[in-house]
C-alpha cells in the first residue's frame, strides 16, 4: 500500500453516439432509477461519486456528452481534462459501433492529444435473443484489441445493461482502476468502497 498519496479528482467522459445509454448508464451508477423513456441530454451533464480505493479517496466527476451530431461544437471544450473515458455502443445499432471511432478521434483532438484509458462498452444486451439482430460479442472484442494497440493501455470490452444493471459498476470500477494503474499508484484487488 503507498502511504504517501493524496485525494485524487478524475474527469470521466462518457462517449457515443445519441441514445446509447450513457445516461442511463451513469443513472444505474449512481443508484439511480432506470427510466423507459427518452430524454435527450442538451450538450452535457455531468454528476459526482466518491470512491475509496487502498484508503485513497477518489471524487469522480462523470460527464455525460449529448450524441447528436449538433451538438458536435458544444462538446469540444467539455474533453479538457479527461483522465478516462467509457466508449459506448447500443448492441441493437450497428451505426452506434462503426461511429466508435469518430467518438475516439475527436476525444483525442479536443483533450490535447492525449490518450487516456478506456473503457468499451456495449450496451442494451438485455435485447441480445429478442427480435434485435445483435452486434456478436467478438465485434466489440476485436475493436478493444485495436484500442489497445493504438493507445497503449488495456482496454476492456464490457457488455452491460443499463436497464436491468448488469456489470454497471465493473464497466465504471474497471476505469478507476485504469485510471490510478495509470497514476501509478498500488491498487489492491479489492472492492471498492462507495461513499464519503
């Protein structure tokens, strides 16, 4: 355990294209309500958790981006400063996949070239069996392998469910974890602790 560090702050962007789930995603985080309905997210939200991880406490500040191309121009200043970021796809969309990489250049461009660790998410699998025709799991597999090479960290690929909850909080704990990883720090492979 490293004593000598203190509380950290990160900025994690959530990335894709327009209704993915990503704020559904960061509702069921933070233990928030699933809501059936749509509601566009205007340019940004953003919402904060804390975290304690090897007695380190951790502020996430999570920004949710609006996926609409208008809101392309509005979205660029909130990049600065990312330390992570959650890569999502609808598994029932296939455009929502092949835009992946648009959502990665213009991270790239407007946080001062920087690559930072990252997250791929593909969301919605509780509609894998149903009438949707699903992207295969190997789809996304493959994509996190070649962001794996192109940024130099080990980027995971995690199929989740906003609505019913499944692997949420992995997809979030696993980019902290990257994150400190990242910063160097020794990050124990325990639970974290939620809360102040």
């Amino acid at each position: 355990m490293v004593l000598n560090l203190t509380d950290k702050q990160f900025k994690i962007t959530l990335l894709g294209d327009g209704a993915v789930g990503k704020t559904s995603l960061r509702r069921n985080y933070l233990g928030e309500t699933f809501k059936a309905s749509y509601n566009m997210t205007l340019g940004a939200d953003f919402a904060t958790n804390y975290l304690t991880v090897d007695d380190i406490k951790i502020t996430m500040v999570i920004w949710d981006l609006a996926g609409q191309p208008r809101f392309n121009v509005v979205r660029e200043v909130y990049y600065r400063g990312t330390k992570g970021a959650l890569l999502v796809f609808d598994l029932s969309r296939p455009e929502s996949y092949e835009s992946l990489a648009n959502w990665v250049a213009e991270m790239y461009k407007n946080n001062k070239m920087q690559k930072v660790p990252i997250v791929l998410i593909g969301n919605k699998v509780d509609l894998r069996g149903s009438d949707y025709n699903t992207i295969p799991a190997k789809y996304g597999e493959d994509y996190a392998k070649r962001l794996s090479e192109w940024s130099g960290y080990k980027v995971p690929y995690i199929e989740t469910s906003a609505k019913l909850g499944e692997n949420v909080v992995d997809s979030f704990d696993s980019l902290v974890r990257q994150i400190l990883r990242q910063s160097q720090m020794s990050v124990a492979r325990r639970p974290l602790r939620r809360g102040k």
